[in-house]
C-alpha cells in the first residue's frame, strides 16, 4: 500500500517543498511523514481537509492502515 500522504501529493503534482508550504510545515517534517509510521495531528489533517478537499476520516483510516502494514513489516524483520 503506497502511504497516503505520498499518494496525495503525487497526485496533486507537487513537490514535497510545495506541498510542505501549503501544509505550512518544514518539508523535512513532511519527508518523515510520507517515510515513518507516525499518526498525523488533527491539525494537519484539518489542513490537509480544507486545502486539498479530502474526506480527513477516510484519509485517516487508510494512513492508520499504512501504519499497521509498516509496523508489521518492521516487526518481521526483527
């Protein structure tokens, strides 16, 4: 599963230095969001919602499904 955060701004066209200022992060922040299983802040999510017009739920649930497929590949490596 690609991440979705990744996903969105490929589709968008965007860099992830573009996509970081319409975000209003660091794109160093952004670069370890699209890499580690981290859950995204509601805030960034609200963002997300009101900049790029996603459904936050359904964007959560599949990035929580992200999570778990990339902490169970790590678990199987250990």
């Amino acid at each position: 599963m690609t991440e979705p955060l990744r996903r969105l701004r490929k589709e968008k066209g965007l860099t992830a230095g573009e996509m970081a200022v319409i975000l209003d992060i660091h794109y160093v922040y952004l670069y370890s969001l699209e890499r580690e299983p981290y859950k995204l802040s509601e805030e960034i999510l609200n963002r997300l919602e009101d900049r790029f017009g996603i459904d936050k739920e359904k964007f959560k649930e599949e990035r929580d499904l992200w999570i778990q497929e990339k902490r169970q590949k790590i678990k199987e490596l250990v």
